[in-house]
C-alpha cells in the first residue's frame, strides 16, 4: 500500500480539527462520541492520529466535524496561520 502525505502529514485539517476541538474545550473522548451519534463509527486514538497528521481523514468523516463545529468545510482546509 502506498503511503499518502504531504508536507510529512497525512492529513491537512488535523490541526484545525485540533484548534477547533480546543476552542470549545471538548476532549477528544467527547468528539468522538458526538461523531458516533451523527453515525461516524470513530474513537478518540484516531481523533488523536487525525490531529498530529498520523491518519487520513474520509470524506464523511470531514463532513461531519464540520457540522459538528458548525464551520464550513472549507475552514478545517485552511492552512494553520504560523
């Protein structure tokens, strides 16, 4: 299998994902289970993969942060300002 990455990360909405979850001072147990109720099957190691860049990110899965956060989709693509 093919290793997906750019710039050394997997993913480019982990740290927005990140940003976004600390903002609103939910844990990464509590996103996980506000993903389960909209019927993302997904557990708080991978929310923690997905934040440090160590796990891709469906597209579903992206939706539904999204909606979670109630930030458009674009948002979590943005690059992190540095």
């Amino acid at each position: 299998m093919k290793k997906l990455e750019y710039l050394g990360r997997r993913n480019i909405c982990g740290e927005r994902v990140r940003k976004e979850r600390v903002t609103r001072r939910i844990s990464q147990e509590r996103l996980a289970a506000k993903m389960q109720m909209r019927g993302v099957e997904i557990e708080q190691d991978a929310i923690s993969r997905i934040e440090s860049g160590d796990r891709l990110v469906t597209d579903y899965e992206l939706r539904a942060f999204a909606a979670l956060f109630e930030v458009p989709i674009e948002s979590l693509l943005e690059p992190e300002d540095t």
